[in-house]
C-alpha cells in the first residue's frame, strides 16, 4: 500500500518535530519574535525563574505595538518602549528599537530582513503571527507564559491541528487585491471555518501574487480561525527573499532554494476539507458590521439578518452599533477618517496600490486620513520613490512605523461615533476606540474613500486616471 503524500504543512512538522507524548509534539522553533509590550515581563520572569535564553542568536525584541505615530503628540507609550530596551540589552538579545533602519511590525520586519524563511517555523505573541506563512513558513502564535518556556528551551508541546486548504481559483480584476480576496473568503465561509486548523491557500490567483499580498492572505486566515496558514513558496518568493539581507548567500543559497523548491503539498496530500472559490468575478470588498465575516462588496447593501445568515439579536447589535439601515447602499456613506496600516496592509506594494488612486487627488476637507509604513524599510522605500511626498501632498498624515491605529494605538485617537475606513484585520465593537465604527478595506479602497469623503469603488477613481 502506497505512503499517503504529505502537505506542505505536514513537512514542515515532520522536520521540526522533536517527540511526541500525549498526543502532543514538541516541536522546534527556528526564531522568537518578542514584542516591545511583553518584554520586559516575560524576560524578567525568566531571570526570576532562574532561566537562561537557549538560543539568544535566534530572538529578536521588537518595538511594534507602543511606538507612537505621531511622536510630538503621543504620551504614555514611552514606559513600555524604555523597559523593552533595557530589557533586550540586559539579555544581549537582537534589538529592532525605535529609529533602526530594521525597525517595525513583528510581521513586516521579521519577513523582510531574511529573519523567517521558507520552511521555518515561527513563534511570536501575536494572534496574527501566522501572516509570515506567504513566504512558506509555519508561524504560530502563543501566550507569554509559553513564550517564556520557548525561550528557554527552543521548542513547544503543540498539538498538531487538523488541515484544510482553500483553492482560489480565476483572475482578478483591476482594482482587487489580496484584502477584497480574503475579507469575500472570510464573508463566505465565516469565523469558524477554519476554527484551530493548519490552512492552506493555493490555485491560480495565489499564484499570480507578489509576496507581500500573500502575507495579507495569511494574516487575516487568522479571522477565519486559523491556527496557522501557508502557501508554497516558488520562483516569485525566491526573488523576493533574494533582496534581503539576511537571506542565505552564495552557495548556501542554491542549497537552500533546492530544498525549497519541494516546499509544497504533494499531488495526493489529504486535507480534512478541501475548498475551491471562484475569484473571478470578484468586487472590491468592504465591511458592513462588527466582524471580518460581515462584509459585502462597496457596490452592494447592508443586508437583513437573513440576507446575512445572521440569528436577529447579533444582527440588530451590527446594525445598531454601526449606524447603517437595512438596505442602504454602502457606497456614498460619509466617513471621517481614513487608515491605511497594520501588519495586514503596510508593505510598499499597498502603499503603492492607494498611491495609484491619490495621484493627482486630494484628501477631502472633511477626513483625517492616516497613512503608517509597516517597517522603516517600507517608509525608506516609498520616501525614495516619491510615495511620502505624494501622501503629504494629497493630505495624508505620515506616521512612525509601528501598529499604530490597527487596534486604537499609536496615539492618534478617533473620537466616539467617527466613522473609519481602515486597512487593518478587526472591526469588532470599539476596537479602534470607545464607539468607533470601523470599515475594513484594501489600501485602494481607503485611498478613494479618503478622497471622496465617502465609501466608493475604487475602480472609479483608477478609470479617471
């Protein structure tokens, strides 16, 4: 009897897996990324347990979540972001601080330098440490108290989730991104899809897209309830990767692309379920309500709770706390602010992506509009190839790299009842602040709801030219 193949998931366990006991595997972690909010307590639980770091070469601490956007504005960050430092430097840990040229989000960063590659795996406390999972590696959240025991030893007891993978079949059009894909997937199928599963995405619109769209896919299969999320890695990874610094060079890098290049799921690999949606067709997306999975295209209409699938109590609550009505046209509704950030769409292609709908445009009177890189390498970037200079003058705000606005961060505070159009991966009930009534959105979409005051098509604005 044949061998059943193996998934790209499944590979990667089998060679980070270390035992197994109790139906759980301790599994190796290639790199921790340690975030500037629980550094300081988690490095000093370690000395108070009398615990040294395994291997301090493979950490890294972060400054993501406490750096303020807005530095001559912003207060009280500054606590957290002190005893971070001091923190990494008393444990002679790697340390991306605020003002580095490598400083960032844990998710943007940590890709971009060549820290996480194909194969890996990847811990960070972050729900959405997955993301790193469009290079081909397997990230995985985890609570500070497992940090702690993964820093000290390089491996946890995990058990191995059950496997699904979603094909994402056709083309897509002008206008639609990776954020309209995966917001329609999550509206389609719902929080619980995937519910404490290893996902995968494949098919041809996967295929077609650069890396840093990837990472967005992989970042929100966490809304689907993903407990991780990859895609294989191919040629369009291996030229991505090959620009970073700390990507293998020479010979080791031939080496490692050969053994990349068997990074994917076999032809007769099984997944528990096994999906295909048709991307085709597909519209620029936005939500409605108070979930990722409550979501219709900018063209269409809030809908009723059957229309929506919803029972009438969570229904008349969405409505209710976002202020829209049944039946009315998402498209023309005024908004006060505008957020284009987060781990989800901070990368110099979506920065790039709402640049083409600003060009030549202004940010209406009436917005505040909030524009945040997700690494100093992406604000270097766009600084070069005049994005900063365009954002600025079309009336955005530029913020410092960091979280910023993603969950009411970064010292840039939106007021109760304001209505925010915001690239980031939550819009649950107050997220962005007490009563803030939270729209999500690719960066093209933000860009021309900044310029028209109001939700809109982006494609109408990218036809004007």
């Amino acid at each position: 009897m044949n061998a059943m193949g193996e998934s790209l998931f499944d590979k990667i366990w089998a060679r980070h897996s270390l035992a197994e006991e109790g139906g759980k595997t301790l599994l190796y972690i290639d790199r921790v990324v340690v975030d500037d909010v629980r550094a300081s307590q988690v490095l000093k639980n370690l000395d108070r347990r009398g615990l040294s770091i395994r291997r301090p070469d493979l950490a890294v601490v972060v400054m993501d979540h406490s750096v303020p956007s807005f530095p001559k504005l912003s207060a009280g960050s500054s606590a957290f972001i002190d005893a971070a430092r001091a923190a990494a430097r008393q444990h002679d840990l790697r340390l991306l601080d605020v003002g580095d040229a490598e400083q960032g989000i844990s998710h943007v960063a940590a890709p971009e330098t060549g820290f996480v590659l194909p194969g890996s795996t990847y811990l960070c406390v972050d729900s959405h440490a997955p993301t790193v999972g469009g290079l081909g590696a397997l990230g995985l959240a985890c609570g500070s108290s497992e940090l702690e025991h993964v820093l000290a030893t390089q491996a946890m007891w995990i058990r191995k989730p059950r496997q699904m993978r979603i094909n994402l079949d056709g083309a897509l059009g002008v206008g639609v991104c990776a954020k309209d894909v995966i917001l329609h997937v999550i509206g389609q199928l719902g929080l619980e899809a995937a519910r404490g599963m290893a996902l995968e995405f494949a098919g041809r619109v996967v295929a077609a897209m650069p890396v840093e769209a990837r990472f967005t896919l992989c970042n929100m299969a966490v809304e689907l309830g993903a407990r991780s999320c990859v895609i294989a890695p191919d040629e369009t990874t291996f030229a991505w990767l090959a620009q970073h610094r700390l990507a293998p060079q020479g010979d080791l890098w031939n080496r490692a692309q050969g053994d990349w290049q068997g990074m994917r799921s076999d032809l007769d690999a099984r997944f528990e379920a096994d999906l295909t949606i048709d991307c085709t067709a597909l519209a620029p997306q936005i939500t409605w309500g108070t979930s990722p999975a409550q979501v219709a295209a900018i063209s269409g209409h809030v809908p009723t709770a059957k229309e929506a699938g919803l029972d009438e109590t969570s229904w008349q609550r969405a409505v209710t706390y976002i202020d829209l009505a049944p039946g009315a046209a998402l498209a023309g509704t005024k908004i006060d602010r505008v957020f284009i950030g987060s781990c989800t769409n901070a990368r110099l292609s979506d920065l790039e992506s709402a640049a083409q709908v600003l060009a030549g445009r202004k940010v209406a009177d009436h917005v505040t509009a909030v524009v945040v890189p997700g690494s100093r390498t992406v604000a270097r970037l766009a600084q070069e190839r005049g994005l900063r200079d365009l954002f600025m003058r079309a009336g955005f705000l530029w913020g410092e790299p960091g979280c910023s606005m993603c969950a009411g961060g970064g010292g840039e505070k939106v007021a109760p009842g304001e209505r925010i159009v915001s690239t980031t991966n939550r819009n649950f009930e107050n997220r962005q602040g007490p009563g803030v009534r939270t729209h999500l959105a690719s960066p093209a979409s933000a860009a021309a709801a900044a310029v028209m005051g109001q939700i809109c098509d982006p494609r109408a604005l990218l036809a004007k030219g």
